[in-house]
C-alpha cells in the first residue's frame, strides 16, 4: 500500500539489481521506426545477437514518410534507404510492421494506442522522446537511445534508475477554448523545461478526471518537454472504454481479468509522492510560445517579455530567443505575422484534433498568405476523418489534407519551413532549426489557435476569431 | 565484453556557451537521414556553426585555436529534447570524448555514458573560469579525473560532481550495459513469464 503506480510497475518488471546498482528492468513492449532502429538492428548483427521476443516489438514508419507524394521510391534516396532497412530488419526478425500499405502506418505514437498495443500498467520503450505519450493510460513509458533499442531488441530490458514521483494536480474545468495543449504548456512554463529531471510525472485532479483519452495523451507527450522522462495518467473507465475492441486489447474473459489488474496498478489514495504541485485550470487561459524553447511561453493576451523579466539565469536563453524569433519585448505576441500553419504530429494529431477544429472552421476560408496543411497521425485517423466529411471540410477551407507521419514537427521529409518562415504549429518543440529551416520560426499552441492563425494570417486568441465564449 | 575503465580523460578544452543547448541544436534532424552513426561529426552543431560564419564570426568548433579540443563546456540543460543518440554520437565523432555542463537532460546523459563519454557537473562559475583560462591559453592541457572527481588545468583543480552510478559504470569499464543484460536472460525469461500481456 501506499504505492503509486510507477512504484507497482517498477516491481513488476524489475528482473534483477545489475551490479553498478541500476535495475534492469523487463520492457514489455518495444515501439520501433526508421530512424533510431537500423543502427540498432546493425549493432545486433556486429554482436550476433537475435531479437529476444520478437512479437513484442512493433514497428512502424513515421519520420521520413513524405506526406504528398507516397509512391515508392521515394524521391528521398535516404529517406528510401531508410524505409527498406526497416522493412528487412522486420522480416529478417519476425517483427510486426504496420508499413504503409497497411492502412495502419502512422505516428508510433499514435499507432500504438490506436492498435491497442499501448496498456495500463506495462512497461514501453522507444527510440523517440515522446514515448511518455503512452503513460496516458497508466503505462511507464520511456524514450531511449539507439543503444539502448539494441539492449531491448536483445534483451528485452534496459538498465534503468528509478526515477522520484511529482504528482502535478490539475483542478476545476477548463474555460471555453482552453484545451490540454493549453495545460502542459502552462506546466512547462511554471516547473521549467529542466523542472522534471529525475522525475516522473504523475498528472492527476479533477481536470485530468474529466479528460478524454486523447487529451490525455496530449499532455503525457510533452513531459520531456518540462525535463521529465516519464509521464502518466491513473488508468480509469476512461482508459478502460477506449481500449475495449482495439486489435491488441484483450477479448472475452481476458479482458475482464486484464480491467482488474488495470485498475490495482493505479496509485494508492494515500499513496507517497517525492513533490506534490497543484494548479488551478480555471488560471489557464490559451498559451503560445515566444521563444525556443516550450518553456519560453505566455498567454495569448500577454506581451513578449523583456530578458530582465525572466529569471536571471534564463536570460541569455532569452535574449538568444528574442534574436531568432524577430519578435520584440514589449510587443503583444497577439497578431504577429504567420506564414505557415501546421495541424498535426503525435502531440495534436488525433482525431479528436482534427474534430474539434472542423466544427469551427466549417464555411471558412484559410487566410491567402498562409500555407495551412493537416496532417493526420496515422492512415487510421485519415481514413475515419474522411469517412466523417472532415477531410472536405478542411479542403473547402483551403489547408491541405495530407497523407500520416511526422511532417512539419521535425522537417525530416519533405515538409519543411523556408528561411525565416513563422509556423503556428500543434507540434511539440520550438527549438532553433525544428521544422526544416536553420532560420525558422515555430509557435507552439493549440490545434484551434492554430487554425485561427491560418484564418486570419496571424497569431490570434482562437476565442475571438470563433466566437468562443 | 572487457570495456576500458574510463578514470580519466586529458585533452584541451573548448567552450560552447548557452544554456538549454538541445539535440535539435547539436546535431538538426535533417542529418539523421541515415542508417549508420558514421559520418556524423560533421554535423555536430552544424546550423550554429554555419550562423556564426556567416556573420562573420567563428563558431568555437570552427576555431582553429581549439582544434583537436576533445572536452566540452558548456552551460545548463545540456542535450535537452530530443532521444536521438545521434546527438551524442556526432560530439563523439567530431572528436569529444568528455563533456562538462552544469547540468545534463536525462536521455542525453544516459546516452553519452553508454558511449564511455562521462558528462560531469561542475558549477557555472567554474565552467566560466575554465573557460577564461582555455581562451588565455588554448594548447593547456585539461584533465578530468573521475576518481579524484576534478578537473585540473594550469595547477588549478576545479570540482567536479557526476551521478554516482555513471560514475561507477564509467570506472569499471561497465559503461555499455549490453554485457549484463545478456547474463540475466534466465530472469528475464522468469520475470516475463508473470506477466500476462507478455504472454498473450
């Protein structure tokens, strides 16, 4: 008793105390794409190993995946290199690939929990920072480095230290036009971006009762972006309605006897935490960022800060910022000139992003100077968002609807920035160079506020341009 | 696996101010175009390194004075974002071989030990005293002692501080964990076979 979830994951999987004192801990299921696996699979060839449980690494393809033309070969020859060597090293080990004539590719962030692969009280690992989006549902979900892919393609376990528990509360109901994005930025802003090192993050409170799923997952993302490897959500009948029916979700009586374990992983009431922080959702207005990092952020309403405003040691990162975003201190960040918008990536690319926005801008039209494109997470929320008329409705608005995968979120295809272009983006990162162009500019916000933006060609409050009240 | 016990690391040093230095910022996306780690020094700070020229300035990686330099220093948050070991694997091709920051973000560090490239702490005072002595005088020698926890340069010691268990893994050649690992694959199968989503 007393434990919280992390502390009854953690015994779960722990195999054995290695001799330097870390834990090596069981991986129970192993996330793979294109870019951070082929040195691994070439690691293992070199030591000759094999893949220790094959049928638990997935793999999917997502970085490289250009978003308009998708006819192989790609365009790309690195990008085509890629997508091969992830496709042999599959066959080559047995490994389940949802490849892009599936109908089940996307974003592995996206893929996992939309297969059902992702559950409460597991153990997740994958070469992308990001994997803290599957503690949503109550899993302790890591980002790892290609060395340590190697390590669970061998051995199925990682060495790892078990990190301190933050519970951060979050209570009350979220004003109109507030949305989960809008809540971890604010996070991020009060704790930091170095705020989590060396701990988990356990999000709870009302705010987070009420939540769906997909919010979330939203904000579990974005946990390395405040410094914490690991975030999660207690597994509830939330959890529990999403998951029935998906591929991997247990059937019949397994799933009864699976919701009962589900829930004994969630965190005792009396339950020991290492930092407790609360905040009140009804303090969160809608957040942008100004800077380069996810922590330089404001609310819509405030004006770019002065370096002597923030605190001293975060003041040549400041300025630093000023210089490469071309803003000025003293300015409101409200109509800055946008001329990009992008509406996608595993932060913002569910479906219930893409339905949210539709029902605001059906009739409406995308601003002339803006390049307004949507990417959908994965070829499973594509295909269900067209069935629902959303795709047309995004057309007849004028952003273009695209095909799955990472896209503008890291410009590692073909959808970058041009020299100084500023992107509104649902994204995750704002550093120097994220999207594609050294001089680029990103502002992180909500899907909505992104699509305000494409509407009215600058950083706007969403709220005003729809009428939100 | 016998690794090499890494106690200490001697070298000249170069400066890299900043703080929140990100993956994104050591080694841009487009460069992990790629299924090998070779070649990836080049890349190392690439987009930094090409502003700086272009304004007519010298990146201090560019800067002939610390050429062959294989210690970095740098501020806070070093390697924030990003999980791709391609950050680290660009620094240590490009020639680095120890890195001192006042602080480290968690993937970053974990995947620079793995490399046998310790990342210590040392205060932002002393980086900046450090780095002081290495503008005055770039050929001095820089030695990073892991046992005496201390970098030593012109018979000045600066203390240094690293987590202990990279510090044990570093000091007896256990830094790559893959070794270990392998000898607990009965445990592995033990502790797997009580979990029924491992067994589905």
């Amino acid at each position: 008793m007393s434990q919280t979830l992390l502390d009854k994951v953690w015994a779960a999987h722990t195999v054995r105390t290695l001799p330097n004192g870390a834990t090596q801990l069981l991986i129970g299921t192993h996330l793979i794409h294109e870019v951070t696996s082929p040195q691994a699979f070439g690691m293992l060839r070199d030591l000759n190993l094999k893949v220790l449980y094959p049928s638990r690494t997935f793999a999917t393809v997502d970085h490289i995946v250009p978003t308009d033309e998708r006819a192989e070969p790609f365009s790309d020859d690195l990008a085509d290199a890629m997508i091969k060597a992830l496709r042999s090293n599959c066959a080559e080990n047995g490994i389940t690939f949802f490849d892009l004539p599936t109908g089940k590719q996307g974003i592995v962030h996206i893929v996992g929990p939309e297969q059902g692969i992702t559950q409460p009280g597991t153990t997740i690992a994958c070469g992308d920072s990001h994997t803290s989006t599957h503690g949503a549902f109550g899993a302790i979900a890591f980002g790892i480095g290609t060395s340590q892919v190697r390590d669970v393609l061998a051995t199925q376990t990682m060495a790892l230290h078990k990190p301190k528990v933050r519970r951060i509360n979050v209570n009350g109901k979220l004003s109109p036009g507030v949305y989960a994005k809008d809540v971890i930025l604010h996070i991020i802003r009060k704790l930091g971006v170095n705020g989590g090192l060396g701990y988990a993050y356990e999000y709870g409170g009302t705010t987070f009762d009420a939540f769906t799923q997909e919010e979330r997952m939203t904000v579990c993302n974005m946990s390395i972006e405040g410094g914490a490897r690991v975030g999660y959500v207690n597994p509830d009948e939330t959890t529990f309605e999403y998951l029935k029916g998906r591929p991997y979700s247990p059937k019949g009586a397994d799933w009864d006897a699976a919701v009962a374990r589900w829930k004994a992983t969630a965190s005792d009431p009396d339950a020991k935490y290492d930092d407790i922080v609360t905040f009140d959702a009804a303090e969160i207005s809608p957040t942008v960022t100004w800077g380069i990092n996810p922590g330089q952020a404001i609310f819509i309403h405030e004006k770019v800060p002065f370096p002597n405003e923030v605190p001293e040691k975060d003041r040549s990162t400041a300025e630093e910022a000023l210089a490469h975003m071309l803003l000025k201190s003293g300015n409101p960040i409200k109509g800055t000139k946008v001329d990009v918008a992008f509406l996608g990536s595993c932060t913002n690319g569910r479906l219930s992003d893409l339905q949210e926005v539709a029902r605001y801008i059906k009739g409406r039209k995308v601003n002339k100077g803006v390049k307004a494109i949507v990417v959908p997470g994965s070829q499973g929320v594509a295909s269900v968002a067209e069935s629902m008329g959303l795709a047309e409705i995004f057309r007849e608005a004028g952003f273009e609807w695209r095909g799955a995968g990472c896209s503008m979120c890291l410009g590692m295809n073909p959808d970058k920035l041009v020299g100084e272009q500023l992107c509104a983006s649902s994204s995750n990162r704002n550093f120097k160079g994220r999207q594609g162009s050294p001089t680029g500019r990103t502002v992180l916000m909500s899907p909505l506020m992104v699509a305000a933006a494409a509407l009215s060609g600058e950083i706007s409050d969403a709220r005003e341009v729809f009428g939100i009240k | 696996m016998a690794l090499e016990k890494i106690t200490q690391v001697g070298g000249r040093g170069v400066y890299v101010p900043g703080d929140d230095l990100d993956t994104d910022r050591i080694i841009p996306a487009r460069f992990m175009k790629c299924i090998t780690f070779d070649g990836l020094g080049e890349f190392a700070f690439y987009d930094a390194r090409a502003f700086a020229k272009a304004e007519g300035q010298t990146h201090p990686l560019d800067d002939a004075r610390f050429t062959g330099a294989s210690i970095l220093l740098s501020g806070s948050n070093f390697g924030c974002g990003s999980s791709r070991e391609h950050a680290p694997q660009a620094l240590y091709r490009f020639g680095i071989r120890a890195i001192i920051a006042e602080s480290f973000a968690e993937i970053f560090f974990g995947n620079s030990i793995t490399l046998g490239m310790p990342c210590v702490v040392m205060s932002g005072e002393d980086i900046r005293s450090v780095a002081k002595l290495i503008e005055s005088d770039p050929a001095a020698l820089l030695t990073l002692d892991l046992t005496e926890k201390k970098l030593s340069i012109a018979d000045m010691d600066f203390p240094i501080t690293i987590a202990p268990h990279a510090h044990e893994a570093l000091v007896t050649g256990k830094w790559d964990a893959i070794a270990d690992l392998l000898e607990g694959i009965d445990a592995v199968r033990t502790r797997a076979a009580t979990l029924p989503y491992m067994a589905a």
